[in-house]
C-alpha cells in the first residue's frame, strides 16, 4: 500500500484516499487537512502484473480486495469513514466501492467527496458516471464535484493552479463537514447526494448570491434545502439578509448554519443534488 498513515486525531472519523488523482489534491494541500488521511493507491508491481486487463478499473477493485483485511483494520471502531476520490482512473474508480463497502460492513456510516473528470477526458468521464449507482448504494452521503465545472468557472486557469483551487477548496468542505460531524450532521444534511460552491467575498450576501450560479455541479438550486455555512462572526442581520435573498432568488428556505472559523469573508454553500440526476447520463452534461 502506498500510504498509511494511522488516525490520530479523531479516532472516531477515517479519512481514506483512493488513487493518485486524490491523492496528489491531498499532497498539494500541506497542511490544510485536519485529519491525518490513509491514502491508498496502486503500486507500480501490482499494475506491471496485472497490464493484460482490458477493463482498468478492475485493477483498483483486485488492489483494494488484496488488501481488504487492512482497510477493515483502519475502518474498525470508526464511526464515520469519509472516503475522497477523483474518478475515472484506474484506482480511485475501482476501490472506491469496494473500500465503502467494507465501511459498511463494519457498521460505520459513510460520506463520499467525489470528483468527476473535465469533458474532453471523455472515456475517464464515462468511467466515472457509470460508477455511480455503485457510490450511491454504499453512501450515507455524497458530496459531489465535477472538474469541468470548476475550470469553467475560473476561466482560463492554468492547470497547476486548478489542482492547488481544488485543494483549497477540497480541504475547506472537508474541515467544515468534519466540524460538524461531531453534532448532528445527517439531520443537518437531510438529502443523500449534495454539491457545494465555495465564494470568498468581503460582503457575505454577496457571496451567497454568487455561490448559487457558482456550484461545482450542475443542479436545480430550488430542489430540496440549501445549507449555507458562515464564519462565526456573522451577525443575525446579515444572516437576515442572506435568507431573505437565497428565498427570493430560489423560491426555498435555506438553513444559515454557522462555521468555527470567524472568517465573514468565506462562504460555503451546499445544495442538494436529485439522485436521478446524479446516476443518470444528464450528469455529464452532454
């Protein structure tokens, strides 16, 4: 196994990587995380032996079940496994199934951060979509992002600064979900499947008004409830404000949910996304 590095923080939350993709989002973040994650990737042996296989991400199915007894080892005890991955690779693709699987098995509730390949990676992108109905059935919960989206929104962005806005933004959700999977966190996310936007901006109803058009993937911001998530110092009268024009806007009530951090600036968003859209071939916005 390429990583394991063991939980030391919050023994009752796992973090676990799967493949390269993550796993290089995870590296470019330093020391963003505030959970120690267990990256697991295929090794170069493994994959030299196993080159005859026509369908790829059977390499990271036949890797995760190599080592199945390990990740119940690191999944044992644990309350919640949160499982990170960027589809449509070899790796990520195969395990991520198999490691939720053996999640559930344990009896732990499980929350999937995924992310979908751009639109011209067309055969990685397929990959990914087809997966999903898999993803689904071993979720508790998914938070999902698609690449494409997110170059789209920043323009003509440069790859290398692509990977570190992903980091950023990886790490941020991250922490922010951790935080409150210490309370009640499935009854303040009561949908299955979610995206999030992520705006900084000095006037916090501005960013709101921004994160709607801003989502890392393609949803109707009027299906189910919006949980926006401010800096602790927010005041009621900005919260006020934000409601009434996340109402006026969508036509729904969000829930105004207040972070640790006292950061006014930064605005996390989640919206919910319609399971149908998410399993179906409309996900890949063609």
């Amino acid at each position: 196994v390429a990583c394991w590095i063991r939980r030391d923080e919050l023994p009752e939350i796992v973090f676990i990587v799967c493949g390269g993709g993550a796993m290089r989002i995870i590296e470019g973040s330093g020391d963003r995380f505030h959970i120690n994650p267990i990256c697991l990737n295929i090794e170069g042996e493994f994959l030299k032996t196993r080159r005859e296989l026509i369908d790829m991400p059977q390499l990271g199915v036949d890797y995760a079940l190599e080592h199945v007894s390990e990740i119940n080892n690191y999944v044992a005890g644990a309350r919640i496994v949160v499982v990170f991955s960027l589809m449509g690779g070899s790796a990520g693709t195969g395990m991520l199934p198999v490691v939720l699987e053996s999640a559930k098995a344990q009896g732990c509730k499980t929350v999937s951060i995924i992310g979908i390949p751009m639109q011209f990676e067309s055969e990685r992108r397929n990959r990914a979509l087809s997966t999903m109905s898999e993803v689904l059935e071993f979720s508790d919960r998914v938070f999902i992002m698609d690449i494409d989206t997110i170059s789209r929104l920043n323009g003509m962005i440069k790859f290398h600064n692509l990977l570190e806005l992903e980091a950023r933004t990886i790490a941020f959700m991250f922490n922010n979900l951790v935080d409150k999977m210490d309370g009640p966190f499935f009854s303040t996310f009561p949908a299955k499947v979610y995206t999030f936007s992520y705006i900084t901006e000095i006037d916090p109803v501005e960013a709101v008004n921004r994160s709607i058009d801003a989502s890392m993937f393609e949803t109707d911001p009027a299906w189910g409830k919006m949980i926006v998530m401010v800096g602790s110092d927010c005041g009621s009268a900005e919260a006020d404000i934000m409601f009434e024009t996340i109402v006026s806007i969508s036509g729904i009530t969000p829930d105004i949910v207040k972070r640790s951090d006292r950061d006014d600036a930064k605005v996390l968003v989640f919206l919910p996304v319609d399971r149908e859209e998410f399993t179906s071939s409309k996900a890949s916005h063609t």
